[in-house]
C-alpha cells in the first residue's frame, strides 16, 4: 500500500510538473506571438516614416535645383542690380587671417 502512494504521488507530481511545463511553453508561445505583431507594427512604421523621408529629400533635392538654377540667380542679380567684380574688389583671406 506504502508502495502504490509512492507510486502514486510520483505520478501526480509528474503529471503536475508536465502541466506546469506545458502552461510555460504555452505562455511563451503566446508571448511570442504578441512581439512578432509589435515588431511588424514597427517595422511598418518605420517603413512608412523610411518612405516619407526619402520623398522629402526628392521634393528638397528638386526645390534646391530651383533655387540654384543660373536662370532664377540671373534673375536675382538682375533685381538687385548686381554685376560680375571687377579686378580687385574680390579678397582672398587665409584661415584664421581677419579682413
């Protein structure tokens, strides 16, 4: 009889630990699964915010075209009544030399 308790216990103590194990994988797959979705949540915000910023460069690399066009800065020196210099008025300072 003292053996078949033994016996008994044993199985039930395996049995608990077997259930133990499997509530463990369980959860751990379940949290696994919630990083993964988190991660593809992020990786799609970043791919949006990846997108953005590339088409912001673009339209920024277009616009500084514009602005440094020679026709848009003839223009310009033309408004402001601006011409070449002459010999002379141009000074070429060293590093740290002052004016």
């Amino acid at each position: 009889m003292a053996r078949a308790e033994g016996a008994g216990k044993r199985e039930l103590a395996c049995f608990a630990g077997l259930l133990v194990l499997l509530l463990a994988v369980g959860l751990s797959l379940v949290w696994l699964n919630i990083e993964r979705w988190d991660m593809a949540y992020r990786i799609e915000r970043l791919e949006r915010e990846l997108e953005d910023k590339s088409s912001l460069v673009a339209k920024l690399e277009v616009e500084k075209g514009n602005l440094l066009s020679p026709q848009r800065l003839r223009k310009l020196a033309k408004d402001f009544d601006l011409a070449q210099a002459r010999p002379g008025q141009i000074r070429h300072l060293e590093a740290g030399q002052r004016p």
